[in-house]
C-alpha cells in the first residue's frame, strides 16, 4: 500500500498524492480528512476521492500539501481562501511570506470593519424595534411614534420639522455662550441695576441716598462695572425652558429598555442644563452674581460643554460617524503618534537647550518650541540664533514633516475603509427595501 497513488477529484481538477501526504490529510482533523476517512470505511480500495470545493483556491492548496509554496490566487477572496484552508486543515502561518502581508492586511480590515457593522446594526435593529412598536395600540405605540419624532428624522416631515427646529435651538444657545462674551453685548448697568448690585453700606459710602442722587458725580466713584444685554437673559431662558421640556420628553416617552437611554448626547444636555440651572439660581439668590466675577464663574465655565451640542448638528450625517469609528479604530495608531510627538519633543528640545542658544532659556520652554515645530505650525514666537541652535531645529522640521507624513495615513486608509464599507452596507439596505416593495406591491398588479 506504500506505493498506491490517490486522486483527489474537485470538480473535475485531478491531482495525485501518495500515501504519505494522504495521512497527513487525515491525521489533522480537518473536515477533508474526515471525508477521507469516511469513504475509505465504506470502501477500502478506494483511490479516488471526489470534492465539490472552490476550484482555484483547492488547486493553490492541494498544490502546497505537493509540496509547493502556499499563494493566495489574486482574484480570490482571503476570506474564501481561509475557509478553504479550514476545510482541509492547513494553518495560516503556511502562507507564503509574499501573500501573507495581502492576508493580514484583510484580517486587520475584517476586524477593524467588525466595529462599524456591530454598531449600525444596532443602531438599525434599535429603529426597527421603534418602528414595530409603533405599529400596536396603546401607550407603547404612543411612546414609539413620539421617539421617531424626536429621533429618526427620515420617519416623517413632523420629525424633519422637530430636527430642524431643535437645530436652531442648538444654534441659539450656542450663539448666546458666544455673545455672552463679546463687549458688544454689555452695556453699563442702569439706576435699577445699580440699586440691586450696592447694599446700604455701599449706597452711604458713595452718597447715594435720595431718589435722584444718581448723577455724573457718582457714576464716576462707582466701580467699572457691565452687564450682559437684557434680551440675552430672554433668549437664555427660552433655550432652558425647550432643552428641559425637551429632555423630560425624551425620559417620558423613551420606548426601549432604559440601557439604551444612555448615550453622549444626554449627557452633554443634562450637564449642560446643570450648569445654566446653577448659574441662573445664583443670580437669583444674590443679584451681585451678575455683575462680579466669583465662585460661580468656575462652575460657569462648564458652560463650554453646551459646544458640544453641535455633534447633535452632525449625529444624521453618516461621514460625522464614519469619523467617530476612524478615531475608535485607530486609537493604537493616535497612542503610537502620540508616543513618537513625545519622544521627539523630548530629545529636540534637550539638543535646542544644550545648544546655549539664548532663545531657549529652559528645556520646558524648548519643549513648546519643539512641539510646534514638529506638528509643522510654526508659530515664530521662539527663533534659534545660533548656527549648532538651528541645525538642530531644520532637524526637528525635517523629522516632523515625516513622522505625519508616516503616521496620518493610517487614519486616512481606516477612514476611506469605513467610508467604502458604510455604502456599500447603505446600498443593500435600499436595495433590500425596494425589492420588498416590488414585491409586496407586486400581488395587487397580479390582482388588477
């Protein structure tokens, strides 16, 4: 039986194997040598073992088990050519070395686009199960049609209307954070105005004590002081009023389990809303809040997270989130530039110090030199003087331009591989859609 040839026959494609490589087949537990095995128990003369497989990739394979180099076929998927490396039990790391770069270059793509899939099917699972509830009678339903309003804007034109009309809130109260610290919207404070800021002992100190003791005189002993144009605090209580009526819509008439309530958009309004509730309360408790700098201000200045109301602008548009995974997928690439900016920083701006060169008086100091340097801004507030000072700072430029030039296309090749896949995912859906829409319009044609 040693010298026996066997015949694998896949579709036609015949190839002979000895003895040897047929136990090897056998003995690696693969789904071909169990197919082996079993026609061998119902007929021990067999020699010729017939497979209904993928052709080229059988052919590369079967190829490699004679004893040739394992290639991947050119227009072959990776993701076929690994089940067909499964089925007949051959390892990865066979591949040759010219063909494997191509195959773990597919295997990062597959598990880089596992995140964009689990996330929009999610985000469409979610939507169906928000669509079917709305179908029922009842509370449910009633929760369920409030939530498409409110959260799919492609569900109706009231949804349209309401995504509109919340992004013009967004833009108010954005515009009110930005005026709110323009000169232009201050103006000196009034007689009323002034009556609230002095307690007694002020008003005695400076004199006022009559009704038409405010004159020119005691203007010019009054401290400096400002106020924001009344028709601000107007606008400001607008926005609080709909993101708080909009907020307590969103709990009241959430549809789903409430661990999918959570997301980054709730907690940037409630937070937002905390804030500009505690500014206005203490105003409210001491008017003297308004018109001086104090504790408050430190809590007021969280007012910056109303800015990131604008992601709610971007929350529809599908390359905002294709960007959002980008960053999520490439943190390993962001932490390893991080990582390089560091180092270079540190060892530029030591050499730009020990130069002796007078422009940089600390290694801190030369490490914002190098920094900007580096990222190529160049701001110039920092010059080197000395010939050794900037030969080490055309060293820095020259490193900085390529570290990005190495580094940045990473992101961009995850970008563009996000961008390529989430079309490719949006066109099957419309196209699933519109074949059942043929297809249920399809019995009334038939009917007619």
């Amino acid at each position: 039986m040693a010298n026996v040839i066997y015949t694998i026959n896949n579709k036609g494609d015949k190839f002979e194997i000895s003895t040897i490589i047929l136990d090897k087949i056998t003995c690696n537990g693969s789904s071909a040598g169990k197919q082996i095995i079993s026609d061998l128990t119902e007929d021990k003369t067999a020699i010729e073992f017939n497979f209904h497989r993928h052709q080229t990739c059988t052919s590369s394979i079967l190829d490699f088990v004679r004893g040739d180099l394992l290639h991947i076929p050119a227009d072959v998927c990776p993701k076929k050519f690994r089940q067909e490396m499964e089925f007949w039990g051959i390892p990865e790391n066979e591949i040759a070395t010219c063909c494997f770069t191509k195959y773990q270059s597919f295997l990062d793509d597959e598990k880089t686009l596992r995140v964009l899939q689990r996330d929009e099917n999610t985000r469409h699972e979610r939507k169906e199960r928000v669509h079917v509830l709305s179908k029922y009678k009842g509370w449910k339903a009633i929760q369920a049609k409030m939530w498409q309003v409110m959260e799919y804007p492609s569900t109706s034109i009231m949804a349209k209307i309401f995504m509109v009309f919340s992004n013009l809130m967004v833009m108010l109260s954005l515009f009110i954070l930005v005026a709110s610290t323009s000169p232009m919207f201050f103006e000196s404070l009034t007689k009323d105005e002034w009556e609230e800021y002095l307690n007694e002992k002020e008003k005695e100190t400076y004199g006022w004590k009559e009704e038409g003791s405010f004159n020119v005189t005691i203007i010019d002993l009054l401290p400096d002081l400002q106020s924001r144009v009344e028709f601000l605090d107007y606008l400001e209580w607008i926005t609080i009023a709909y993101f708080t009526i909009e907020i307590i819509c969103r709990i009241f008439f959430f549809p789903l389990s409430w661990k999918d309530f959570l997301n980054f958009f709730i907690v940037v309004d409630t937070v937002s809303l905390i804030v500009m509730y505690v500014d206005m309360i203490a105003n409210v408790v001491d008017v003297r809040e308004k018109y001086e700098d104090s504790f408050v201000e430190a809590v007021n200045s969280l007012q910056i997270i109303r800015v990131l109301r604008l992601f709610r602008l971007l929350k529809h548009v599908s390359s905002f989130r294709i960007l959002v995974f980008t960053i999520r997928a490439s943190l390993k690439d962001l932490l390893l530039m991080l990582l390089c900016l560091l180092t270079a920083v540190l060892i530029f701006s030591s050499m730009a110090y020990f130069t002796r060169d007078a422009a940089f008086t600390s290694i801190p100091q030369a490490s914002w030199w190098a920094i900007v340097t580096l990222t190529t801004v160049g701001y110039g507030d920092i010059v080197p003087k000395t010939l050794p000072a900037r030969l080490v700072a055309s060293a820095c430029a020259v490193i900085g331009v390529c570290m990005l030039a190495i580094l940045i296309p990473s992101l961009v090749n995850n970008f563009m591989l996000f961008n390529s896949q989430l079309n490719v995912m949006q066109q099957k859906k419309k196209t699933k859609n519109e074949a059942f829409l043929e297809n249920s319009v399809l019995p009334v044609n038939q009917k007619t």
